[in-house]
C-alpha cells in the first residue's frame, strides 16, 4: 500500500509533464533520460523516491487551495473481470453498487471529451486555470501516470487533441460541457482538475482519497448511470419510445456519448430492467405525453381487476370440464371392463 508523501521540491517541477521537463533539461544542456523524479532531482529539487501517481495532481491542488492532500490509499489496480451482466466486479474499497461498464482504456478506443482530455491545452481554458496564470494548460494533467498500455494503439488525436471535435468522439457528436462550465457550476475539486473522468481513471488504478470526495464522485455516477441513473433511464425510455433496440445507435447518440464519458454503455440487460421502471415511473428529461404509446401499451399488457375476475372464471370453468371429461372416461373404462368380464370365457368360475 502506498501512501501520498510530502514533498521535497518544487511543486512546480511536479505540475510538468514528463516532455516538459525533458525540454527543460534539454534547454540546460543536461541529460533528458530517466524517470520523472530522476529528472527533477538534475532540474535542482530533491529526489522523491517513487513518486506517487497523485504527485502531479495532488501538488498542483496545493498549490490551488493551499493545502496538499493527505492519507491517500492505494489498493491495486482493478484487474478488468466482469460479472455475467458485463459490469466490472466490484471496486475494492468501493460501494457494490459502483458497477460502470467501460474501462478506461475502452473509453479511449471509443473516443471520448472531443479528443482534448489529457492535453493540459485542449480545449477552451477554464476559470481556475487561466493562461495568463497557467500559459501551459491545467496542472496535473498528463497520460504519464498511467500505464502505457492503456493507450497503446489509441490514435494521438483521441486524447491528446488541442481542439474540441465530435469527430473524435465516440457517436461523432458533442456532448456535455467544456472546462469552464464545469468549474462554474461546482463539479471540479482541484485534486482531478479536469473532473470525473481523470478521477474514474485513478480510482481504476487503485487510489482511494479521503474526506468523502470518492464517495462524492460515485455518487454522481449514481446519478447519471446507476441503477437509477437519469440519462441512462432517459436512453431507454428513448428506446421503448422509439421501439428500437438497446444498441440502435440512431436513437440519441448525444446521450449515448454523455455515458461514455461516465465509464458506461447501455447493455440488453440494463435495458430490460430498466424498462420495467420506466414504464411505471417515466423517466427524467423526457415528457411524459412522449411516452404515451408506452404506457397504453403497459396498460394494454396488464389486465384489469375484471379481466382478471373473467379470466380466473373462465380457468375456473376449464378446470372443471376438464374434472368432467375425466370422470366420463373413467366410467366408460370401467363399463368397458365389466362388458369384456362377461363375454364368453371371460368369467372364471
């Protein structure tokens, strides 16, 4: 188990990328290979033996609010197993329920965020990070934390992307909010910058923080693709709508890549449970009249108190028919049988 430890440098050598600090290096002549804290330790801090992977993340929040983040856990990197319904098993340390579907890797063989995720530059800058302040991007943003095949095979432009485009997303549409809007509207916590994404990717990994903000994160996925999740049971109701399948990917492909970017795709069996609420309870975003047809269709496949009364009636009066026929057959055999006893030879005597 690792713990996050204080540092012993500059938190701005940690907040660069390894390329930065290459460049650096390369500016002063010095030798550009080694490991990130090797690199720091000739750039003039002090070593720090096996930096963390939060060390980015957790020193540019420092810098931010003043205060580093303490007693992080790490408890292994999930192994990518499933259960039978295609959800990862469960997160040690994590609520059961946490179940999403995509891993990270999938979500960048999927394309996800415009392409622009892991670029501290992409995209329109945010409110927290101006470039006056931050000329080269969001601190603590990088792909050099995580393993590398994760990204093997991935072409550059899916995550490393200085400019927002749909084409580089999974549906080829643009969905949700830039940096910006993201901060304003209180989603960001200073220790994942670029928000739930870059926390799901480090959760994956093993690292657990402290002070709720886990449980935070998961309870916002709750929200948008749990059990319950909003846009997850408005996708189905869409659906049902529609009277397509789970995986039509012409029905609502803004809301399909909203899910990916929440580490989930709706699967058949997710749809069939989801469905059941939906056509009881509706669904969120979605106005109820949209639904009619599903509901009178409900309503139509349910038989009333009468219906039912006539249809237990009518079992009632099969059932005993079929008593009756029954009983007839019995007495024709046994007349039967007494008829043969009293043909010649057939009474012993």
């Amino acid at each position: 188990m690792r713990t996050h430890r204080s540092p012993l440098c500059s938190a701005a050598w940690y907040s660069m990328t390894v390329v930065e600090l290459r460049a650096e290096l390369r500016e002063r002549g010095l030798k550009v290979s080694g490991k990130k804290a090797e690199l720091i330790e000739r750039l003039g801090g002090r070593s720090v033996a096996a930096p963390s992977v939060l060390s980015d993340a957790s020193l540019a929040a420092a810098k931010s609010v003043g205060s580093a983040v303490t007693a992080v856990k790490w408890v292994g990197v999930h192994t990518g197993e499933r259960d039978a319904s295609g959800h990862l098993k469960q997160f040690k340390a994590a609520p059961a329920h946490f179940r999403p579907n995509l891993t990270p890797r999938q979500m960048l063989l999927k394309g996800m965020h415009g392409g622009i995720y892991f670029n501290p530059k992409g995209g329109k800058p945010g409110i927290r990070y101006p470039r006056s302040t931050y000329p080269k991007g969001i601190p603590g943003v990088s792909i050099d934390e995580f393993p590398p095949e994760w990204f093997t095979g991935v072409p550059v432009e899916l995550f490393l992307s200085r400019r927002y485009s749909a084409a580089h997303n999974c549906y080829r549409v643009k969905s949700g909010l830039d940096q910006a809007g993201w901060e304003s509207s209180g989603w960001i916590n200073d220790v994942d910058p670029r928000g739930w994404t870059q926390w799901y990717f480090r959760f994956y990994m093993g690292r657990r923080l402290p002070d709720g903000e886990d449980e935070r994160q998961i309870g916002r996925w709750s929200g948008v693709a749990g059990v319950k999740g909003r846009w997850k049971q408005n996708l189905i109701a869409k659906c049902l709508r529609d009277e397509s399948t789970y995986d039509d990917v012409s029905v609502s492909p803004v809301v399909r890549q909203t899910l990916v970017h929440w580490a989930y795709e709706l699967c058949e069996a997710d749809f069939h449970v989801g469905a059941k609420r939906v056509k009881t309870h509706g669904a969120s975003y979605l106005p109820r009249e949209q639904l009619t047809d599903v509901f009178k269709k409900t309503r139509d496949d349910t038989p009333s108190l009468s219906s039912a009364s006539s249809f237990a009636a009518a079992a009632a009066s099969a059932t005993a028919a079929a008593a009756a026929a029954s009983s007839a057959a019995d007495r024709a055999q046994r007349a039967q049988r007494r008829a043969q006893s009293e043909e010649p030879g057939g009474i012993h005597r």
